[in-house]
C-alpha cells in the first residue's frame, strides 16, 4: 500500500511539473511575458531546481533583454538537467549576448561534438566568430553550414557580411540576393539591402511605406517589353496590401528613364494599372505617378550611386506626414 501510494505522489509531481512547464511554454508562445514571469518566479519559489522552470523564466527576461539576469538562469537550467542540449544551447546564445565569445563559441562546439545533435549550432558559431571578427573561422563554418543546409534565415546573411569583410564583393553581393530572395520581410532584409546598396547594387532598396520599411526588389520588365515580370509584380504585392490597410494613405510612383521620358512614363503607368488591377479596392486617388528622363542620384552612407533605370516609392497620410 505504502509503494503504491508513493507511486501516485510521484505520478502527480511529474503531472503537475507538465503542466506548469505547458503554462510556460504557452505564455512564451503567446509573448506572454508579464504572465510568464509571474508564473516561473512561483515555481521556482516552490522548487528552484527544476529545470525547465529555469529554463522558461531565462526565456521570459531574455526576450525583455535582461541577458544578464537571464544568464544566471540558462545556467541554472543546463546544471540541473545536463543532458538537454537545447538548455545548453541557449546558455550559449545567452553568453553571445553579453559578449563572452570564447564561452558561447566553447558550448557550440562542444553540442556539435555530438554528431547529428542540434546542428543549428553551426550557424551560431559562425555568427559568433563574426561578431568577434575571427572571420576567417567564420568563413570556413558558415561554409559546412551551406554545404548542410539547403537556407537558414541568417545563415546567408551573416555569410554574405562575412565574405564583405574578406574583401570579397561580389561573392557577397550574391548571398545579399540569396537571403532576401528568401526573406525579404525578415528583420534582417532591412540590413541585407543596405549592404548590397553599398556595395554598388540595387537589386532590391528599401522604402519607407506608411510606417513600414519595405525591402523591395528592383521594379524589371520582360526582355523586349513594358511589361512587369514575375518578381517585380511580387514587390508591388506587399505595397499593395499596405494601401489596403490605409485608406488615407497616397502612394507617389516616380520613373526614372535615362533619356527616354516615353519609356518612364509608360513604365509608370504600368505598375498603376496593375496595382489598381489586382486591389480594385484601392481608390484610383490614392495612386499619384510621376516620370522623368532622368538618370536617379542614390546616396547610401557616403557614396553616391546613379541609376538610369529606377522607379521610387514614398507615401503620405492625409496630415501630410
């Protein structure tokens, strides 16, 4: 009687562990962080050396960028369940934030002794080598990393940083283009396209649309034609889908044409008449388009960039801003 009777605490405890680490993961999911913490902070009180408990509360301040205090708790979490190589992980991201290189790249390397054990390690050990400007080891991982993943949503980005750091432009050219034909909503396409802008290409620019920051791809045509190919009707997608949004909101289309007003002009219109097109909602007031035949000054940072085929993006609400 007394065996079964400890059978049923013992049951109970892990239920009741189950749930409390199900509250958690819902408050996380949900970005719950207020709730989380107040529901954590209870349970450690009850029990502070369970693990996951731990674990989620170092979540819950590392999302409000206490990566200090968060630390002490990624620890916590990893010490008391040592065979978790998620907990491990994230003890490693935690150091990278308060910038002990050295431990962070240590725990990567020791979960990828591990063979086929969370692999995403790589990618982070790489982004570390970066950040602590040992590029060539950055390199040479995020190398293995390609050669293992077919895309990770920073692995080409960081890769593309790295190969400019190298000196190698247009190698990086070519993974700027590859992380935002992937990600071009992501929070890193922002930055991937001022760096191509930087280094002389306009493949995709960034435009402020509403309140928005938009990664565009460069607004291109069928060979031989007027016509808007595939990628470019993409672009305009997202744009779009903003008006719609935002019934006061005017979107101003300038074309620049080196020398060919006609060109500019039809272009323009284009891209109205397929915006109205495909959002028949929008009201045909909300689009104004302008062309010139002229060639477009693009400064990014201290350069200066002149493109002869361009077409620009801005808005304004009805308070003028």
């Amino acid at each position: 009687m007394k065996k079964v009777t400890q059978f049923f605490i013992l049951l109970s405890i892990l239920l009741f562990s189950g749930c409390a680490s199900y509250i958690a993961q819902n408050h996380l999911k949900q970005k719950e962080t207020d709730k989380g913490i107040a529901h954590t902070t209870q349970e450690l009180k009850n029990n502070p050396s369970n693990a996951s408990m731990n674990y989620y509360h170092a979540r819950f301040l590392y999302s409000r960028k206490q990566y200090a205090q968060a630390l002490k708790f990624f620890e916590n979490a990893y010490k008391y369940d040592s065979n978790n190589a998620y907990y491990k992980f994230w003890l490693g991201v935690s150091y990278g934030k308060i910038k002990e290189y050295k431990k962070e790249q240590d725990i990567y390397l020791e979960i990828l002794e591990d063979k086929g054990k969370y692999k995403i390690a790589l990618i982070y050990l790489g982004k570390s080598y970066y950040k602590s400007k040992e590029y060539k080891k950055a390199l040479k991982v995020f190398e293995e990393a390609i050669s293992l993943y077919k895309k990770h949503s920073q692995m080409f980005y960081y890769y593309a940083k790295t190969l400019n750091k190298l000196n190698k432009p247009e190698e990086a050219k070519k993974y700027f283009i590859k992380y935002l034909s992937y990600y071009p909503s992501y929070s890193l396409a922002r930055g991937a396209t001022y760096n191509l802008n930087a280094l002389g290409d306009f493949t995709y620019s960034n435009f402020k649309i509403d309140d928005k920051i938009l990664s565009i791809k460069n607004i291109n045509y069928i060979s031989g034609s007027d016509e808007l190919e595939f990628y470019s009707k993409q672009s305009l997608n997202s744009i779009g889908n903003i008006l719609l949004d935002n019934k006061e909101l005017t979107l101003y289309i300038v074309a620049y044409e080196k020398e060919n007003l006609k060109k500019a002009e039809i272009r323009v219109k284009n891209i109205k008449k397929y915006l109205l097109s495909l959002f028949p909602e929008i009201n045909f007031k909300q689009i104004k388009i302008a062309w010139l035949q002229t060639s477009k000054n693009i400064k990014v940072g201290k350069q200066r960039f002149a493109q002869d085929s361009y077409v620009n993006f801005f808005t304004t609400n009805k308070k003028g801003k």
